[in-house]
C-alpha cells in the first residue's frame, strides 16, 4: 500500500512508488520521456483525482479545507479481533437477518465459517472513499467548497466509504465506527471468503461477467421473449405471476440479503422494527433482480413500499462500492507484487447505479429522508436548501381542504411541484445531495424534470450519458404518472442503457464486458409500482422489462368497487361491439353519439342533471368539440378549466340550466370537485382509479338538496371486451370474466 499523504510535499519514497506502480501498470502508455512530474500532476489533480489505468490512488483530502487525510483514511491502525469479537454480531442485524426467509441456515454456516477462520490483523491502513477515475467523480476544490452547504455529514467527521459487511468482521464494542470493517489485505482467508459470497450473492452473480453458453441462451430467450409462465402463491401481496427464463420457476431467497449496515438504520426508517411480513415478500422479489410490477400500492402500505424500495435502492449501491474497494485492493496487492491481477470488472460508462422516478417533490422528500437514514442512522435532515425546496413547509395543512378524500389530502400535502431531479451521492457514514448526475450514486426525479435534463431532438446540449449505467430503475406511484404526461416516462425508457457518446472519465480496463457489447438492458432491474394495471404499465411490462432473471406481474384480487356504491342506483353495463383494437376510440365515439347524445338532448327538465364521466382527455377534446358544432346545452371540466370556470359550470348545472357536463378524470384527480345535483351518471369509459366509480355514484345521496328521489337516479357504463383491468376493478375479479365473455351485451346492477 503506498504511504499516507499527510501534505502536498512528497517524499522521494512516494515519488519512488508512483514511479514504480507507472512501470508495472500494463495498461499504461507511459515511458521515461513523460517525465515523473507528469506522472505526479495526472495521479494527485484535485481535477481529475484518481489512479491512472492500473494504478492505486491518492486519496483526497477533505472537501473544505483542513488536513488532507492520506492512503490510509485516518491513519491509526485497527487492533486484532478475537475469535470471541469476530462471532458477535449486532442484535439488530441478527434479528434483520432471521426475518428474512432461509436466514436461519445462512447464520448456522456463516457461524461456522467464522470460527475456523485465524484471527484478522489490522493489516494496512484503511481506504478513504477517495473515489479514482474509474468511479467517474472528478471534483475540484471549489466545487467542494460551492457545494459545501449540501454535505450531510455525521458529526462533522469526513464522508468515508460505504462499506459491505455481510459475510465480514463486526467491530466489537470498543472499536470507533469510522474505522473500515474491510480487510483488503485479508490474504488467503479474505479471498476464500469472497469467493464464497460471490456465489451465494444474487446481485454479484446477476452482474458478472459471465459468457457461458447458458447465459447466451438466456440472453436469446429474453429478446425473444420466450418465457414460462408460472403462478406464484403470494397471500399477502396478491396474484403474481412469474416469467421464467430458463423454466424452473421461483427460486430461494438471496442469502446475502441485506447487508449488516443496514439492520439498525433499518429500524430508523421502519418505525423501530425489522422488516414486516409484507415488506419480506415485497423485498424478496426485488433482491432476486426479477423486473418486478406490483399494482397493490395503497396508502396504507405506502410507507412500507417505500421503505422496503429504499432499502434495495441502497444495498444495491453499497454492495457495489464494496465490490470496487475490493477489486481496488487487489489491484494495489498486485501492483507492490508485481503481478498481474487479471480482469477486475465491476463497473460501468458512468457512476449513476439506482434511478427513481416518482410524481412531485414531496414523494421525493419521504425517499431521500429514508436513503439518508439508512447512510447514517440517528442523524437529522440538515441540509437547508433541500427542507426549502422539497419539504412541506409550514402551510401544509391550511392549503387542503378538510373536505377532501384522505386519498387526496394523502397525495397532495406538502410540495406537489412535478419539474424536479436530484442527485444523491453516498459515503460511508454520510450524503451529499444536489451532487452532479455524473457524481451521484442514486437520482431520484420527476420524468418531466428527467425529459428537460436530457434536452430535445436537435439540442446541441442535449445530454443522457449518465443514463446509460442505470442497474436499477425503480418508478413509484405510476398512477400519479398517468395522470400527468405517460409520454415522459416512455422517453425515460427509451434512454436508458445507451453507450455514451463520451467516455466521462471511465476506467475501460474496469467496465463490465456487457456494457461494452451492448447488452445493459438485460441486466437492468425495473420495478413498477402502482395501485393498478393499466394497459400503458402492462406495455411496459411486456416491452422494457427485460432482465435475464426473468419478471413477476403482483396484482390484488379484486373485491369491486361497486360493493361500495352506497346510493340505490340501477346500474347498467352495455358491452359495446368493437371490430378491432385500433378501432376502439372510433367504434365507443360513434355509439356515443348516435345512441347516447340524442338520448340526453331530448331529456325533459328533469332528466337534465347527468353527468358524463370520461377518463381520457383525447376523447374529452373530441367529445367537446363535437358538441360545439351542434350547439349543445351543456359545460365541460376538465384539468385545465381556471377556478371560475369550473365554478359557473357547476353552478349551471346544479341549477339545471344546462342539459349535461362533461367531466375528465383528471380534473377529478387533481381537483376532486363536489359536484352537486347529480341525478344520472353516463361513463363514457370506467375510470382508471376505481375509487372514482363509487364516488361519483355516492355523489347522488349527498350533494342533492332533497327534491330529487331515489327512483330518478340511474348509471349507464360503455365499456368493450378490452377493458378488462378496468371491469375487473369496478365489479370484482370474481364477476369480471362474466361480463367480458358472456352471452349478453347487457348487465344491471341493483
């Protein structure tokens, strides 16, 4: 290991090493005319910090001012463990550990490896997270300084690394936590225990570099799409369904789950307790690298889902710094033995691993409050600019109406701006947010935030490098999405995993052979979270999800949202006759107004308050227009109406002066208005959320003044053969195949 650098001033023997390791260096270019300053200047540039190809590095110092740590981090030496301290292991990572399926025996053989192994020596000194060229995060020192204000450190202390140590030595209770666990130079015993975990661990397996005949052909069946379907019993999350690549269905859980710096600030984040039931199954999906979509979101469980994506989110990323620290010190080993280490891949074109998209700032803020605490448990949100621009301010109850659904009050408090993107790099013990995508570990962001970073067609700007080594993609709430512009999240995806069209500072000699060929997408991981299935979600789902491990669809089963109809209203579902699934639109617009249309304009004063739901804005414009050129009686609502117009159309129309209103789901969704004096409800479509349907129906009872009876209310719902996820919701996944398939074009409710 090259010697601590206490100060700018270099001893002749540092300057002997460096010499040395530019010798060995087979990667090198350099020769005796380059010089030893020129050597000096590339390995130590605070511009581009770093080794060079093959070369170990020289740590930075810290990111304002002080004392520049060296090599070794802090420089003091870690006392040998005993066999006693090497077997204790924190109680909240036993108890983590036993939570997790197949645990019990993962502890059994790790106990026994552990006390056959010889006792560890401090060895060299610690690795500061002095991240080298191949890590892809040059800064120089007024970047350090500029973004000062964003680092949330603990205690004041520098940003080390993170480290992984499932299958090493805890710190006894007497050892300081700023010590690296790690023993790079841990020798025979260090490497049969790598070896081991390499094997057992999913995610070091999943992204290998791996060229056997069984992964071509697996490669080949995944761009095919030529999988098995499997059903796979899940109680508490719901119906899933497996896609296997290779046939032979679910497998284990991952012994190597969660890593031991994970269990207690685990329990930050998860109201003191290990993982649930429900978040051991949900997470147990997401640790076999399977693309994952789950359409069972709810608030209720929202904080769960959250914390159990988080908690991938950061033992992916900590599991890969790992792996680079490793492959680092084996490097640095064969250089001072002057070896060859052979191939050490373990990285990508650039240094983004984990992409969250989420719907507005405030999902944003619960995500990153959960990542910081799970980087450094026990500490506060310090940082001022984040609380200012993502948290809730002070006004977060006044500004919603207590009126309002809790679904609403749930999803609009706090900041709901959708144009966001944030960058989050991770340390040892620490975060600094607001970091450059080219610098972060994880970015979290909004797809319009995401479409206007990566520029248009023809920008000269435009830019999705740092896209293109996303391992995980994780998009949360995509029914919040669909309610903004889906076309974002689809240009989101069709970036991904791209080669650069600049290299950013990448190590070559360390990037993963499938980068280079091409094949990114089949190791990606996506995982869709919704609270149902939509078709644009299921397209996703078919044409995106590609990972080599295969996929699992989760859905609920469905009670149907018409057992919540309180209203006694007659309900009836005319199946309309459509002659293919490009001409669905065409077919539903042209029954509507030959058969419904004429129907409402020729209803006497009392039929005259009907309101006419329709889900998608396409079909909003087209049926507003239609009805311009016939001189209609009616009003319109939808998301972009102002606040007056809104009003006037439903003072109109409680007061019957107005045959009937057009109203959108979204203006639904994102104003949620009390409609008042409704007496007939026609869906033009089923709404997407089922909720909706109910709502809308229960609407009658309360927003009448009494004159209107009971016998005057009725619902009429158009729906075709290819509305099946949206029929399975209303009336249930028990009824649903009744209506799709049978004999009759007509079905009532009572």
């Amino acid at each position: 290991m090259p010697p601590a650098k206490k100060s700018r001033k270099l001893s002749r023997k540092d300057l002997n090493q460096l010499k040395e390791y530019g010798e060995l260096d087979p990667f090198s270019n350099m020769s005796e005319e380059n010089g030893l300053d020129d050597l000096i200047s590339k390995a130590i540039s605070r511009s581009g910090f770093g080794r060079l190809p093959g070369a170990p590095s020289l740590a930075r110092g810290k990111a304002k001012g002080g004392v520049e740590s060296g090599h070794g981090g802090r420089g003091r030496p870690r006392p040998a463990l005993s066999k006693s301290t090497q077997a204790q292991r924190p109680d909240a990572y036993t108890r983590l550990l036993k939570s997790l399926p197949a645990a019990s025996n993962v502890l059994s053989r790790r106990a026994a490896a552990i006390s056959d192994d010889e006792e560890l020596s401090s060895g060299g000194s610690e690795e500061e997270d002095g991240l080298t060229a191949g890590d892809h995060t040059p800064e120089d020192s007024d970047t350090d300084a500029r973004m000062g204000e964003d680092i949330v450190d603990a205690g004041g202390k520098e940003p080390d690394q993170l480290e992984y140590a499932l299958d090493e030595v805890e710190h006894g209770a007497g050892e300081s936590s700023d010590d690296d666990s790690d023993d790079d130079d841990g020798g025979e015993n260090d490497s049969t225990k790598t070896d081991a975990k390499e094997i057992e661990d999913y995610m070091e397996k999943h992204f290998s570099d791996d060229d056997s005949p069984l992964m071509h052909k697996r490669l080949a069946a995944v761009a095919q799409k030529e999988y098995t379907q499997v059903e796979a019993k899940e109680p508490l999350l719901g119906q899933a369904v497996l896609y296997c690549v290779d046939g032979q269905g679910a497998r284990a859980p991952n012994p190597s789950a969660v890593i031991s710096k994970l269990a207690k600030p685990l329990h930050s984040i998860n109201d003191g307790q290990d993982l649930t039931a429900f978040q051991q199954r949900l997470f147990g999906w997401f640790d076999q690298y399977l693309d994952v979509v789950y359409a069972g979101r709810s608030f209720d469980k929202d904080d769960e889902i959250t914390s159990a994506y988080a908690l991938h989110a950061m033992n992916h990323v900590m599991k890969s710094k790992d792996l680079e620290r490793r492959n680092r010190a084996k490097l640095t080993k064969a250089h001072a033995e002057g070896v060859d280490a052979g191939e050490l891949r373990d990285q990508g074109f650039t240094r983004p691993r984990v992409l969250i998209v989420l719907p507005f700032r405030n999902c944003a803020y619960k995500v990153v409050e959960k990542l910081y605490k799970l980087a450094s448990a026990g500490q506060d949100m310090s940082a001022p600019r984040f609380s200012k621009e993502y948290g809730p301010g002070d006004s977060e109850e006044s500004i919603i109406s207590k009126r309002k659904p809790d679904d609403f009050r749930k999803t609009f408090a706090g900041n709901i701006d959708d144009n966001f993107r944030i960058g989050v790099q991770l340390y040892r013990k620490s975060a600094r947010l607001f970091t450059d995508f080219y610098h972060s570990d994880i970015i979290l962001a909004s797809p319009i935030g995401l479409r206007m970073a990566t520029g248009s067609e023809g920008d000269e700007r435009r830019d999705f490098d740092f896209l293109s080594s996303i391992e995980v993609m994780i998009v949360d709430q995509c029914d919040a999405l669909l309610m903004q512009n889906w076309e974002h999240v689809s240009h989101v995806f069709s970036h991904l995993n791209r080669t650069p069209k600049k290299d950013h500072g990448c190590d070559f000699s360390r990037i993963r052979n499938w980068y280079l060929e091409g094949t990114a997408l089949h190791r990606r991981q996506t995982i869709l979270i919704s609270e149902y299935m939509t078709p644009e979600i299921q397209a996703l789902f078919n044409n995106n999800c590609r990972s080599i491990e295969g996929k699992v669809r989760i859905k609920p089963i469905y009670p149907g949202a018409i057992a919540d109809v309180v209203a006694q209203v007659p309900q009836t579902f005319k199946r309309l006759t459509v002659k293919r699934l490009q001409s669905v639109a065409d077919d539903r617009f042209a029954y509507f107004t030959d058969s419904v249309l004429p129907e409402l304009e020729k209803s006497t004063v009392g039929d005259k308050h009907t309101l006419v739901f329709v889900p998608s804005y396409f079909d909003y414009v087209r049926i507003r227009n239609y009805c311009r050129d016939k001189s209609c009686s009616f009003a319109a609502i939808s998301e972009y109406s102002t606040a007056s117009e809104a009003m006037g159309a439903r003072r109109g129309f409680y007061a019957g002066e107005l045959r009937f209103m057009l109203y959108s789901e979204r203006a639904h969704f994102y104003h949620r208005y009390p409609i008042k004096g409704i007496h007939r409800v026609v869906f033009y479509s089923l709404p997407e959320h089922p909720l909706y349907y109910s709502e809308l129906l229960n609407l009658m009872l309360t927003s009448n003044d009494g004159t209107a009876s009971s016998e005057s209310f009725s619902c009429t719902v158009l729906y075709t053969k290819y509305d099946q996820l949206k029929v399975e919701r209303i009336v249930g996944t028990r009824l649903a195949p009744q209506l799709l398939n049978g004999d009759r074009p007509q079905y009532t409710f009572a």
